[in-house]
C-alpha cells in the first residue's frame, strides 16, 4: 500500500551513533530495494547528529497550507496547560531512570501580582505511590528543587515574565485508573 503513496515517503534511520558507518549503509541500500524513497536522512536524535538536515527534508516535502492560526500564535493550548506540561517535562526528563511516567500536574493557581513583575504559580505534582513521592521529592527537597528550578527557566521564557514557582507532591493511588481523576487532571479517557 505505501508504495502506491502519492506523498513522497522520506526514510529516517535513527540511532546512527551507536552503529558503523557500513552498517548504515547496508541498511540504507536493504530499503532502498524495497521502496523507492524521496529522501534518505540517517540521524541520531539522542546526540541531536543530522537533525537539522532532517527538518529541512520534510519541510521540502510538505505542502503549503491555510493558516489556521495568526503568525504569532505559538499554541491553542492555554496557559496553564502548558505551564502544567512544562513541569511534568522536567519531571520526567530528571527521573525518567526512576520512576514511573504515571504522573500528572496541577496547576492550582497562577496570578499576576499587581505590578506585573512577576506571576505566582502553586502547582502539585500528582503520583500514585508513596515511594514515588519520596523519590520526587529527594533527598531534602533536592529533586524537587531541582525540577521547580529547570520548569521555572522554561516558564520565564514561555510567559517572558518573573515566575515564582512553588511545587507540591500528593498520591493518589491509581489515578490513572479512575475516570473522574483523569478529567480532573486533564486528560481525556478514549
């Protein structure tokens, strides 16, 4: 079916970094005989190698479109949804080795002060064990510290504004499993 594709088909090879140079090679020529590919781009996302080169290949390809969106609008996501996902980001980027991905965040509150120098945000970081609480929150705070300050980076530069963050843990015992909390926290059940 796929090569009866009227799209042109672009072939990634990823993980290059950690294979020889003929083994690519070998595998670029093994597709090759299979399908006839626009394009051929050989990347390692884990050390970023070609990535650019990726992105200019598949912008060659795509099509013009309507714009859908004015220029400057970045997202249709509101505020607090991405602020939400910004730290749940880095909470996933710190413990990924450690925990499970079953977390979710909440944002509680987010006010501008009345000068406009900074935004207030109270969020809570939601999990459904007790030892994952602990291992989010470290050894006195440290990982919690650490996830609020690397979010906080992400959301002065998002919001272009101050950001004072505060960050709480809870557990729920499977969340994930109770339709109410998904909604609750955001997430649709399909």
């Amino acid at each position: 079916m796929i090569s009866n594709a009227k799209t042109p088909i672009v072939l990634v090879i990823n993980k290059t970094d950690s294979v020889k140079e003929e083994e690519i090679f070998a595998a670029i020529n093994t597709y090759k005989e299979v399908l006839p590919f626009a394009d051929i781009v050989p990347v390692s996302a884990l050390k970023g190698k070609n990535t650019d080169e990726l992105v200019k290949t598949l912008m060659k390809h795509l099509p013009e479109g309507p714009m859908y969106y004015d220029e400057d609008t970045v997202t249709d996501q509101p505020e607090r949804q991405i602020v939400s996902e910004l730290i749940r980001e880095q909470a996933l980027r710190l413990l990924d080795k450690e925990i499970p991905h079953g977390i979710a965040v909440l944002v509680d509150s987010m006010k501008d002060r009345s000068d406009g120098s900074v935004i207030d945000i109270d969020a809570t970081i939601i999990c459904e064990r007790d030892s994952h609480k602990g291992i989010i929150i470290g050894k006195q705070g440290a990982m919690l510290k650490k996830i609020g300050s690397r979010a906080r980076v992400e959301m002065e530069n998002l919001l272009d504004t101050k950001v004072n963050l505060k960050l709480w843990v809870k557990v729920r015992k499977d969340w994930r499993e109770s339709d109410t909390l998904i909604r609750n926290y955001g997430y649709k059940n399909e």
